[in-house]
C-alpha cells in the first residue's frame, strides 16, 4: 500500500455525507506525500486544511473534476500541496505519537502518588447516562417483569421470578421518590401483586412462575425470601400512598413467622434490611427483637471465621458480599448497637482490599469465588455485586459521615459504565438495559431484569448521593444531579 499511495500524485476520497468521521487510507495518503483531493467530512476537513489538500462538496462531481485538471495542469501547484502534506504527515508517524503516549505514561507513573494523594473530590455528573425506564418497562407484562432476556429481548420461556420483582419493587419505589414518576407509579402496583400472588398460605414465598403463571417450586429460597422482605419493609417506609403502605405492611406480617427458619447468611442479611427500613417508619418493639436476632446471627458467623488475615462472615466470599457489611450498618442505625457498626466497617474494609485494590472496582468472580488462603476468581463478575457495593458504601456514609465512602461508591458504580478490569461498559446505551455480566471473553450480552434492575438501583443511589453537600479536606464540594 505505501508503494502505491507514494507512486500516486492525487489521491481522492469522495464520501457523501460528514458522518464519515475518519478514514485511515485518507491519512495514509497524507503520510506519503499525495495531493489529497476529499469531500469536507470533519476528518478532511482538519486535515488537508493550510493547503495540504483540496476539498469539494458533497456530490459535486463537476468541482472535482475541474480541480482534478487544475492540479494535473500545473506543476508547481500540484507539487507544494504534495511537500505540505508530507511534511505534516511526519509530526503524525507512529514513532512520534507513540513518544508522546510514552512521555505521557512516564509522567502519570511518575506522579502516581501524587494523584493518589490529591485532596480534590468531584463526582463528574455529566457521565451519568439518561435515566429511563424504558427497557424496565420493555421486560414488564401485567404479571411481572420478565426474569430473563435474549440480548435486549425479552426471553417468555424464562418466565418471571420473585428476586427481580422484589428489585423491581424496590427500584420504582426510588424512581418515584426522586423524580415524582408517573411512569413509575403505573408500575409499582405490578410488582407488588406479583408478590402477592408468590405468598403461600403461610406467608411463605414462591419464587418461580411460569409466562402460563403457573407455580414452578413450592418455597423459594431463603435468599428470595430475604429480598422480599426487604422490598416489603422498603415499601412500608417509602410508599407513596397508604393504600400501598397498608397493603405491603400485611404481606410484611404475614411472613414474620418465617424468620427464625432462615439458615442462609444472605437471607438473614437482605431480611435484615427490611425490617430496618420497615422500623424507620414503624419504631415495634417485636420487630426489633427479630432483627436483633437475625443481626446477632451475622455478628456470631463474623466472629466464627474471623482470623488475623481474614476478616469476614465466612470462609469464603462468594456472592453478593456487599450486603452483609451493609445489613449490619442499617441495623446499627436503627438499633445504637455499637458492634454492629463495628464489625459491618471492618468487614466493608476487608471486602475493600480486595475489590479495589487495582484502582476500579473489580468484584469477586463468581467462577471459583475467594477462598481463604486461595487466589480470588476474577470472573464471571455480576451486576448485583456492584449493586449491593454502591448501596453499601452510600450506607456507611450515613452511619459516618466519611465522605471517603462516598467517593468509592462512585468508584465502585462506574464499573457499569467501563471502569472495570475489561474497559468494557455493562451499560447499554442503545436498549437503556445492562448486560448480565463480565466473562473471560468478554461482555455476556443478555440483559436479564437481575442486572438492569441492578444497575438502576446503583444509579438511582448515586443521584440521591449527588443531593447532598460534603466537606472534604475542609472544601465544601456540591455535585449537581444528572437526570
């Protein structure tokens, strides 16, 4: 190729519109020497400006061929468009730019602690996508939102399942208390009746139906019933009408009964956080009992696996870690029981040392886990682990005031949009969906409802934490809200 572009007095590139926004032979061309005849798309037009080229317009063919006679109908003008170019294409060879790239990564090396060190604190708004509800309301029938997606369709095989409707629930509830959306208030009743047919006689929760709505288990598992109540007491606290408060409050007691029979840490955990939310609105001497009970089980496991180099509720991290340090942390804000608050920051910094130690947020995989005294699985990584991140760091800030949290909540929610071990976003800018999570090979493309409502439950954290004023280092720094 570099022996015809250098053999050729006048090369030519005649796009038809500007949204040709570059074109490597056109470069190329500039780097040997030719007179570059071009369209005025934005690349040309940059380019061959100070006469190292010439342009024409769009779908004029008869300029073109008049500039084509002129150049090769006099000599001397034909030849200073050539020797500009060429001396221009020199200051744009890879041995010059890869210098700068060089230069530019000696000097961020160089001053690495110093960047690391540097007092200035701003959460950058403006990157924030569009919020929009639309690719949650693409998933969502009258039964449900749909569990699984075939890409950024909707998968009906899959049918519906408890833990994403319980999201679901949760995640219109903040739409609507931070944006008064009407979208969202048509919605929230949908989920809520989808909870309400999963409750058993007992009050027990399903978590399986079928796109026939037919039942597919008999009891879900204690993690969905967790999440249920979790939706539950985060709906009696944040219901927009009393009708939805009285309504959720009979679901939430119809299932207390089946707190002493969890035997799953998460289940305790993401239970835990409903009954906190539920005791903000409701202060019941009952159900405080029956979350101390529940957080003290949490306290007992930390205290069980706890060791000098390993400072965690079991002996290994596997999923959604994040909410146990953060089930403590609620419960301590409701409860005043120190220990709470001290083990969910100490366990939080463990988590830490391992999820962002790189500079990013790099959860633990979920092929293979952490084990103690093993390497951590760096993937499959999920969208519900940065979720339960994000919602735990912004949690610590309310307990501490440390704005230092707030900076790694933003840190750890950047993962969806590329700040991650593969410089991949999980956001989908195209269908408003998120991806199902990080693989070896890349991106799984499928945007089920468990990371799209994972990923709108981060977002919707960050917008309430860019409310707020902080004082870092003495600095008041105030983040404007993106919507």
């Amino acid at each position: 190729m570099v022996n015809y572009l250098s053999a050729a007095e006048i090369y030519i590139t005649p796009y038809l519109n500007e949204a040709q926004i570059t074109s490597g032979t056109l470069s190329y061309a500039i780097g040997a020497g030719a007179a570059v005849i071009s369209t005025p798309y934005w690349h040309a037009q940059e380019l061959l400006a100070n006469n190292r080229g010439v342009l024409f317009d769009f779908n004029n063919h008869k300029k073109l061929s008049e500039i084509v006679i002129d150049l090769l109908s006099n000599d001397d003008k034909l030849q200073t468009i050539r020797d500009n170019a060429f001396k221009y294409g020199l200051d744009l060879r890879y041995p010059k730019i890869g210098k700068i790239y060089k230069e530019i990564l000696q000097n961020t090396l160089t001053n690495k602690k110093e960047i690391n060190n540097t007092n200035n604190f701003f959460i950058d708004a403006e990157i924030l996508p569009t919020f929009t509800l639309d690719y949650v309301k693409r998933l969502t029938d009258d039964t449900g939102i749909v569990q699984h997606a075939k890409y950024g369709i909707p998968n009906l095989k899959e049918g519906y399942c408890m833990d994403d409707n319980a999201r679901a629930l949760i995640m219109v509830l903040m739409t609507y208390n931070q944006f008064k959306s009407k979208e969202a208030l048509d919605l929230l009743p949908i989920y809520l009746s989808f909870i309400q047919y999963m409750q058993c006689e007992d009050g027990n929760f399903r978590n399986f139906l079928s796109f026939k709505r037919e039942y597919l288990d008999e009891v879900g598992t204690d993690d969905s019933f967790g999440r249920t109540m979790w939706a539950l007491g985060f709906m009696v606290c944040n219901s927009p009408n009393s009708s939805y408060k009285e309504f959720a409050r009979e679901l939430f007691f119809n299932s207390l009964q089946h707190l002493d029979k969890l035997t799953h840490l998460r289940g305790y955990a993401d239970a835990a956080i409903g009954l906190s939310h539920y005791l903000k609105s409701y202060p019941d001497e009952e159900i405080q009992l029956k979350l101390v009970a529940l957080c003290d089980k949490l306290v007992a496991s930390y205290q069980k696996n706890k060791t000098k180099n390993w400072n965690w509720f079991e002996e290994k991290m596997t999923y959604d870690n994040a909410i146990l340090p953060m089930a403590l942390l609620m419960a301590f804000e409701v409860t005043g029981n120190f220990i709470y608050k001290e083990i969910g920051i100490e366990a939080l910094t463990f988590l830490d040392e391992h999820t962002l130690d790189k500079g990013y947020y790099n959860p633990i995989g979920n092929d293979g886990w952490f084990y103690l005294s093993k390497e951590k699985a760096v993937y499959d990584q999920q969208a519900i682990e940065t979720m339960a991140a994000v919602m735990m760091y912004y949690q610590a800030y309310s307990v501490t005031q440390d704005v230092t949290f707030i900076k790694k909540m933003f840190q750890t929610y950047l993962w969806f949009l590329g700040e991650n071990s593969l410089r991949i976003p999980l956001y989908d800018h195209e269908t408003n969906g998120c991806c199902d999570g990080l693989t070896p090979v890349g991106l799984n493309r499928n945007q089920g409802a468990e990371s799209t409502l994972a990923y709108f439950i981060a977002h919707l954290t960050v917008l309430k934490a860019l409310e707020k004023e902080y004082e870092f280092d003495e600095q008041p720094v105030k983040a404007k809200k993106a919507i």
